[in-house]
C-alpha cells in the first residue's frame, strides 16, 4: 500500500473515518456530484437516469412477488392469481412489475436512439456502447424468462417457440435444447429454472449497468452537437444541475407509468395469457411482448428455420460492430445532412418491423417485413458505410459554449464565427 | 524469447500446474451443466396404451404421451390415396406413406410442428387443415398432409412417428 496516497479531507470527522479506509466518499463526489456534464445536454439525456431507476424498480417489485409466487406447473398460475386477488396490494406489485417490463424497454430503445441519433457510440465511447448492447441483450433474455413465469398459454407457447429457435442449429441443436429444457419439452424442470435465472440475471444486469456508467464518465459524457468538452464554460456539475433535471424526468415518467398501472393495467398484456398453460392447445396467434416484436418479424420473414434465427440473432449481433460500420468522424446526426435522414429511416423501419411482428405472419404483413428485414441490414452493412464516406458535414460549432452564444444567448460572450475550432480538428483528425 | 536452461524446469512446472488447475476447474463444472439435463425420472416417462376401438374412419384423437401431443387418426380411404400418390422425391423431407405406417389406416404421429414446436390444427372436424388436407399449423403456417408430411411452409421435416406398436386390433401402445 502506498503510504503516501493523497487522502480526501471532508469536514465530516465521519467521512474522512471512512475515506481513510475506503475511498468511496471521494469516488461519489468526482462520479456524481462534481461530474461535468455538457451544458447543452437536453432530456434526451434523462433517459439513463430513468433506466436506471426502472431496473431497480423491477428488482424491489420482482422481490415481493417472488415471496409469494410458486414455480411449479400445477401451481404456478394460480400462485400468481392469488397475488392478484389475496395478497395485500400483491396487484400493484403485479401490474408495477409487468409494466414496468415494458416501461423499460421503451426507456432504453428511447435511450438507444439517443446514442445512435447523436453519434454516442463513436470513439472513444465504443466500449460503453458494446457493454449498453450486452445489457440490451440481458434484458431481452431476462424478459423472456419471466415471461414464462405466470404459465398461462402465451407464457408456455412463447417458451416453445423460443427454445425451439436452438433445435434449428444443425448437430447439437436438439440436445442443446433438451440440456436448456431439462426435458424434451417445456416442463416443470423449464419452469423451475427459468425463475431461477430469471431471479439472478437482473443483478448481473445491474453489474454491467455500474461498467456502463464507469465506462461514460471515463470520458464524459456525449451531447446533442457531438462536440467535447474544451473548457468549464461548457460543462454543468452533475450535482445539482444534471439531478435536478433527471428528476423533472423521472416525476414526467412517474405520471405516464402510472397512468398505465391504475388505469390500463392490461393494455399491453395478451388476453390469451389468463388462459392456464395447455400443452395439448396451440392459441391461435402467438405474439411475442411487443418489445420483442421486430426481432420475431425478422424471424417470421425468412422462410427457412435456420436462416430466419441466424438473421434474428444477426439483428442484435450486428448493433456490437455499429462503431466500426460508422466511418464518419462527426458524431451528431444533426450535422449529417444525409445520413440523419436515413437514421430516421432506421427508427421507422424498426417500428414497422415491431408493428407487423405482432401480426399473422401472410400476406401484405409479410411482404413489409421482408422489406424491413432488408432496410434493417441494408442499413447497417450499406448505408452505414457509404453514406459515412460520401456525405460532407456542416460545420461543427466551435465550442458547447458556442452553440448557446449563437442560438441562445447570442449577446453573451461567444467565439469568432469561421475559424475551426480546436474541437473540430480533433473530431475530423481522429 | 529462448530461455536459459535452468528456466525450463520452472516453466515446467508453471505450465503443468495451470493445466492441471484448468482440468480440475472442468471437471468441477461438468456436474453443474449435467444437472441440467433431463433428470432420470424424466427419462423413465413410460409408455401409454390406447383404446382405439371407438375411433371412427376420418376421425382423429389426440393423447397425451410424454408431456407432448401424439395424433392418432384413422384415415379414410381417400386419405390413404392421396398420402400414397405423391413421389418421395418430390417432397422437402422424402419419405414414402407405407414408411411411415403399421397398419395402413391408423397414421400415429408427434403432434408437434418441427419448426418451433406448436400443435397443428386438423384434429377437430372445425379446424383448418391445410392446402393437403392434413394438418396446418396456425403458429407461422406450416401445411402438413395426410401422412404428416411438411408440404409448405418454415418446418423442416415432417411431423414425427413416435415408437408405437400394436397389442391388438384394438390397443396400441406407444412408447
């Protein structure tokens, strides 16, 4: 140990207790009190506050419900009918921890759009990008895990068809799915190990969250011009600025999420699932959780086993190499006159794909997934690459300060219009 | 990088304790993933016997064997025709209908669709049952015919024949 390590003094004779021994006082205060974020970060830079806090959420509310929910075949629906309707407010914990699935999942698409959008996935914040898409990915096993929990018919059908996805790898495919299974079909060995897993994953997600965070405020955090940070004038401390402002977030999130719990409980439920698990009746319509939607739509739109799960598995892979795809050196889309509209393009298409992955899989609907599935890889493969090597930039601001100095402010201070800024010769010189 | 001589009794050493640490930190792990595997109780799922006497010609039953769906079904004639007609050769998955059956009037089959393993519909007068008139499975359409054979569609073969014999004329046992 090095005797001479430089110990942080607080006023607090209690602190500097503890500092002396684990210098976790400090490490708060640099990560999320004096951290600086860029002043001209707008609500879109909320959303991982709110993820956050919805993980946690999910975690607490997932608690409660596992003291009283049973995960055996015979007995696991009614379990969770007896939280509805016996267990002291073991509804609210219910309906919180159902929506707030899907809550989630439209805080961290928002979020990802927010990174695709503004360019947050580009040097030197790829590493944070690849851990956001691992997380991505733990989320949507964890989800699907726990959707087989209330063992209602959408809950057995949709564990069928997705452990069934693995049977399509050629040699091992069916016994991996047996060793997944623990029998050869969906069973009570199924059930009892996906809560057990659908218990542990939310804590290794909340793992690689803590690297997700430490990783952005290695090198801070983006904003909407893509610009760094050159001097104190472009930064706000994160305490209480940036907390103030995720608060306002997160009240605005708290009115919409509840609004959903206490009035429309069910509105993103599937009606088949009140119907208990039958083996021997297939619903219908099997919808996956409109979350997951676009991803079965890529799945659907290939009329081959092997091919359309190596295209759905390629759909999430794909977002892992997206910083190499990339070549432009400008972050933000807001100074790519090109590629932002095809970016949008992206959002749409992926919206489609959710919208008509909830559909039968005939006609028309077909047809548009097709088209989706190829814009989907199109964009990453062609788009991505080209547009990145053709397209001309407008010009960067010169500073953070800058931005507001022309747009906002234009009285205050501000730098000289058409010199390349310091910031801009750094972005285009990587 | 060569190394001096008296390393090597070293690097000897180093190499073959990590091997050894990498063999033992397997085979501690092995068990774990082996429990994960059917259980062996799992495995001894027995067999299940039928009474078809009651089974009318056209008409199809579904038990349960093994936690999965198995179709018995006592085609028509027409049935049986249309299933002997086509050329093995021209299906996906090439098998010929007298392959495929003991008796050639009771078809037994794995109600299970081989592509993500929903249960066809064609068991109830009511339901669709495909453009081959067997079987059609709702989940991502896949039409099966009058033998349990894939004709269109995502599955990639046809609908299993599980391990069955007859006792008598009236009783099969399966499994």
């Amino acid at each position: 140990m090095d005797k001479n390590r430089k110990v942080h003094q607080f006023k607090n004779p209690v602190l500097n207790w503890i500092e002396f021994r684990l210098p976790i006082i400090s490490y708060f205060k640099k990560e999320y009190g004096d951290y600086p974020m860029p002043k001209n970060c707008n609500y879109f830079w909320s959303f991982g506050a709110l993820a956050t806090i919805t993980l946690v959420t999910m975690i607490v509310s997932g608690i409660f419900l596992a003291m009283n929910y049973t995960p055996h075949t015979d007995m696991a629906f009614d379990s969770v009918e007896r939280i509805m309707r016996d267990v002291n407010y073991g509804w609210l914990m219910r309906y919180i921890h159902s929506n707030g699935a899907a809550f989630f999942f439209i805080i961290v698409y928002i979020h990802i759009v927010r990174a695709m959008y503004f360019g947050s996935y580009k040097y030197p914040r790829e590493l944070n990008w690849i851990l956001g898409v691992f997380i991505f990915l733990l989320m949507m096993a964890t989800s699907f895990l726990g959707y087989t929990l209330p063992w209602g018919q959408m809950s057995y059908w949709g564990a069928t068809v997705i452990t069934n996805l693995f049977s399509a790898i050629p040699f091992i495919g069916e016994g991996l799915k047996t060793w997944l299974l623990g029998d050869y079909n969906v069973g009570n060995a199924t059930l009892n190990r996906f809560f057990a897993l659908h218990y542990v994953l939310p804590f290794v997600i909340f793992g690689v969250v803590g690297l997700h965070v430490a990783a952005v405020h290695v090198h801070g955090s983006n904003n909407p011009d893509g610009i760094d940070i050159k001097t104190n004038n472009d930064s706000v401390n994160f305490f209480p600025y940036m907390l103030i402002k995720d608060t306002v977030a997160m009240c605005a999130f708290g009115v919409a999420i509840s609004a959903v719990i206490f009035f429309g409980p069910n509105l993103m439920a599937e009606v088949d699932n009140y119907i208990p698990a039958d083996p021997l009746v297939t619903p219908a319509h099997i919808v996956p959780n409109w979350y997951l939607a676009p991803f079965y739509a890529i799945l659907r739109a290939v009329p081959d086993k092997l091919g359309g799960v190596l295209l759905m598995f390629g759909a999430i892979v794909i977002l892992f190499v997206l910083p190499w795809l990339d070549r432009s050196k400008v972050r933000s889309c807001n100074y790519r006159p090109i590629y932002k509209w095809f970016m949008m393009g992206f959002f749409v298409n992926f919206f489609a794909l959710g919208y008509v992955g909830m559909l039968p899989a005939e006609g028309l609907y077909l047809l548009i997934a097709r088209v989706g599935l190829l814009y989907y890889f199109g964009f990453f493969f062609i788009i991505t690459p080209f547009v990145g090597w053709i397209e001309k930039p407008s010009k960067l601001p010169l500073s953070i300060s800058d931005v507001y100095a022309k747009n906002i402010a234009p009285n205050i201070g501000g730098g000289e219009k058409g010199i390349p800024s310091p910031a801009m010769q750094k972005d285009t010189n990587l | 990088m060569a190394k001096k001589p008296k390393n090597k009794r070293r690097d000897f050493l180093q190499l073959s304790t990590v091997t050894l640490g990498a063999v033992g930190t397997a085979a501690f792990i092995w068990p774990f993933l082996k429990s994960m595997s059917p259980a062996e109780d799992t495995l001894a799922a027995g067999s299940t016997e039928v009474d078809i006497s009651a089974i009318e010609e056209g008409q199809s039953i579904t038990i349960k064997w093994r936690g999965k769906p198995v179709f018995i079904k006592k085609r028509t004639k027409e049935e049986i025709d249309a299933a002997k007609m086509v050329q093995a050769s021209d299906l996906r998955d090439p098998q010929d209908d007298a392959d495929r059956v003991q008796k050639e009037e009771w078809l037994v089959l794995v109600g299970v669709c081989t592509h993500l393993g929903c249960v066809p519909l064609g068991q109830k007068v009511s339901d669709m049952k495909g453009e081959y008139d067997g079987w059609y499975c709702p989940c991502h359409g896949s039409h099966y015919d009058t033998s349990g054979r894939i004709r269109k569609g995502p599955a990639p073969k046809n609908l299993d024949v599980p391990p069955y014999t007859f006792l008598n004329d009236n009783t099969i046992k399966i499994g």
